[in-house]
C-alpha cells in the first residue's frame, strides 16, 4: 500500500553555547516592543532570566515577567496570562523554561491570534531550559481544562513558536532527576516517531540519530549537567526527535503518559520511563528488524537470536538505562486503582495515537500495559479526578 508522507518544520532554529545573549537582537528582527516573558518561578529564582534580560536591555526593548506557569497548565493559568499580555500592551511572547512554560505561551499566543480584531498577531520565541518533549517546534500545546468540575487533557491546536533558541548552558542548572526523566520524554518521541506507522525515511532519519544520541549522552549528561558536550547532544537529540516524531505520529506511550501525568501530577518523563519499555516490548511483534535497530544503537548483541529474541533487546536496553540514570523502576501513585486504569484506559483507547501505534490493539491490552507499569490498588475504589 503507497503511504502519502507530509513534513513540516516552519521553526527557525538558533543554537549554540550562549546564543542566548543574541535573543534581544533577535527580538527586535521580528518587531517585538513589549515582551511577554512567559516562565516559572523555579526558572526566574536559578538566575536563568538574567542573560536574556540584559540582552533585551540593551536593544531598549520593555518586559513584563510572567512567571506564574504551572506544572500543568490549566485553562485557567492560560486565561491569567493573556489578560497580563492584553492588559501590558505586549506584542510577542518569550517562553523560558521547560514544556509548561512554552505551552502556556503558545496557547495564550493562539487565544490572541483568534481575536486578531483586536490585536496584531502575536508569535512566541521559545527558549527551552529542559532538553526533554520539544515544545520548542511544535505546533501543539497540553493545556488541562478545569471546567465542569473535573480535569480533561486538552491538546490544541497552536502555531508553533516562529524561533527556538537552543543554548547548552541553560541546560546545565537542571537537578539530576529531572534531566533523566526528561531524556525519557526524548527517547519516548523517537522510539515512537520510528516504529509509528506514519514513519516515512525522513522522519526515520531524525528519530533514529535521536535515539543514537540518547544513547550516547543521556547517562554522561545525568552524571554531569555541564558536561557540555553532553548537553549539546541532548538538546539536539530533544530537536530531532520532537520534528520527527511530530511529523510520523506516536503511539501508546506517548497516550498513557500523558493521561497519568495530567491527571497524578506526575513527572510526564518518569511516566514514560515507566510505560515506554512494556509499550516496547507490546510492540516489538509488529516491526521487530525496527527494533533490533534501536537495541543496536544501545550497543546490544543481537547477531545470532531470533528475530523477535532479538527485538526484546530493544526493550531491555532501555530498562537498562533508567537503571543507571537512577530513574525508580516501581512507582505506587497515590489514588491510581485497577479502576482508575480502566478508566484513563478508555481516553487512551480514543486517543488519536492508536491510529500510529504500530501494533493493533484492544482496551484490554491498555489496562494490561498500564497495569504493568505501575503498582495498582486492586481494592480501593477510584476517586482519580475526585470522581
């Protein structure tokens, strides 16, 4: 059957040790006057704005510091910082920090350009300090819809960022858990961006070296946040892997963290830790000369197995390097019970990921998979959602 393949990459990228000083500059090219300065206040209290606010001090360009970017964005958060951006007269967003902060800035960015009526249309410059989902090319944003009472994952559909602003350096500040389960957010794209059945060889050639990447430098990286060497491939491996697999499709692992991680509080990357190496091993009988690649870019063995004994390796060397980075390998969440499961089971089963997820599957296959990947209180009653 003849696949029709579509690519797209409309980001300008920037990268390089202390590309950062140049982001006034950049500012300015674009027409910026008033900057929206979208970020946390974990990111503003480690020093990280400092830089980049000398930088636009010296073009003369005005700021206004948002730095109330939740964990998981609501609705909410998003509603507070466009009425900031409306209220301050801004007219381009500058994203600093991690997902959160880059999602929150491209949704408020997309709720202005819908009223474009009443102001001119923004753009967003993002300037990742995480190496881990790649927010920084996307044209997506995970926002958590807060309305009606409960929580609901709500993916919109937002224009990616016009520039992307990759230095090493604000890499190097990250603690040494949260640069492990962020490379797991790296290796979750391009591990699914590869073997989904939207790959094409284009995509297959960016998800592959950031698998190769990952490989190499996640564990020198984790031991050693400035290690710059370490981090340069990190952040291109985070790049590669969010344009590829963007652009091929994700499977069950990319669904189930994310329903975990929005509705548990817990880490999106240390999610896929978790669930990547069972959705691996589920998946190794649809492609498995896919995953014998992968388990030889780890340096596994495969010559002389079976094909399929072969495709497990895969999956072993990923256990193998959480392992090492020293992400847990159990984890009992609070609340999580066997009804629950079945219960984000059914969003994941309806996700827009099972038509790229290589192997076909059923719901129970799901409550499997997440069953096998976190320890479940088979008694107690649900009350995820504080349903």
């Amino acid at each position: 059957m003849r696949q029709i393949n579509h690519f797209s990459m409309p980001t300008k990228i920037i990268s390089g040790v202390d590309c950062r000083n140049n982001l006034g500059k950049e500012i300015k090219s674009l027409g910026g006057t008033i900057i929206f300065v979208c970020t946390d206040k974990g990111i503003s209290d480690a020093g990280l704005l400092v830089d980049i606010l000398n930088s636009f001090n010296k073009k003369n360009l005005a700021y206004v510091i948002f730095d109330e970017v939740e964990l998981n964005p609501t609705t909410d958060n998003v509603e507070h910082g466009l009425n900031v951006y409306c209220n301050e007269q801004c007219d381009i967003l500058v994203s600093i920090g991690g997902g959160s902060a880059i999602d929150t800035a491209k949704a408020i960015c997309s709720l202005i350009n819908s009223n474009s009526d009443n102001y001119e249309r923004a753009t967003v410059v993002a300037v990742p300090t995480v190496a881990g989902t790649g927010s920084e090319v996307l044209g997506k944003a995970i926002v958590t819809d807060i309305n009606n009472g409960g929580k609901e994952l709500k993916k919109l559909s937002v224009p990616p960022p016009s520039v992307a602003v990759l230095d090493p350096v604000l890499l190097q500040t990250l603690p040494p858990h949260i640069a492990a389960v962020s490379g797991l957010e790296t290796l979750t794209h391009a591990v699914e961006g590869y073997v989904s059945l939207g790959s094409s060889e284009l995509t297959d050639l960016l998800n592959l070296k950031a698998i190769e990447l990952v490989a190499k430098y996640l564990r020198p990286y984790v031991a050693n946040r400035t290690n710059i060497e370490a981090a340069i491939g990190m952040q291109n491996a985070c790049l590669y892997a969010a344009i590829g697999s963007s652009n091929a499709g994700y499977g069950n692992a990319y669904a189930m963290a994310n329903y975990i991680h929005t509705n548990f509080n817990i880490h999106y990357g240390l999610a896929c830790a978790l669930i990547l190496p069972n959705v691996m091993e589920f998946n190794t009988l649809a492609c498995p000369d896919k995953f014998i690649k992968i388990a030889q870019l780890f340096g596994e063995h495969t010559n002389n197995l079976p094909n399929h004994k072969a495709a497990l390796k895969a999956a072993e060397a990923v256990r193998n390097l959480t392992k090492d980075i020293g992400i847990p390998q159990e984890l009992s969440i609070e609340g999580l019970t066997e009804e629950g499961i079945k219960y984000l089971s059914k969003y994941v089963f309806d996700s827009v990921s099972q038509r790229s997820n290589p192997r076909k599957n059923n719901l129970q296959d799901i409550i499997d998979l997440y069953l096998k990947s976190f320890a479940v209180n088979r008694t107690k009653k649900m009350h995820l959602l504080d349903k």
